[in-house]
C-alpha cells in the first residue's frame, strides 16, 4: 500500500522524515500525526508532531475515503 498522507515543515518546506531507522507516522482519527518509534523491542512510543511546524499533506486517493 502506498503513502495517503505526509507531513511537510512549514518553514522549510521540507517533507518529514523519522528519527530513527524503521520509525514511521501515524494519523490518528483526529487528523493528528504521529512518529511511532520501535527501536527498543520492548517499548514502542508515539509522538505527536507539532501541528504549528507540521503541515500534514493527504494525497486524492484518501481524501475520497474520508470524505465517502
């Protein structure tokens, strides 16, 4: 399954990329984005980005499912 949605910096304009190696975003029901890290094989934790730095950017394809 391709990428419905990314994060862009408002400033930069640079596309969001993870901290780590195998960290990836989430958007919650909200609209909220998230970087999950699972480096540790014991913990995972969620992060929310900071909506005044992030502009989340959702592609043609999802906004048909979430608009039904």
């Amino acid at each position: 399954m391709g990428k419905k949605f990314y994060a862009v910096n408002r400033d930069t304009g640079n596309k969001w990329k993870p901290k780590h190696q195998g960290n990836y975003l989430v958007m919650y029901d909200s609209g909220y984005l998230a970087e999950v890290d699972e480096s540790d094989p014991h913990t995972t934790t969620i992060q929310k980005l900071d909506k005044r730095i992030w502009r989340k950017v959702v592609k043609d394809n999802m906004r048909r499912i979430i608009n039904g």
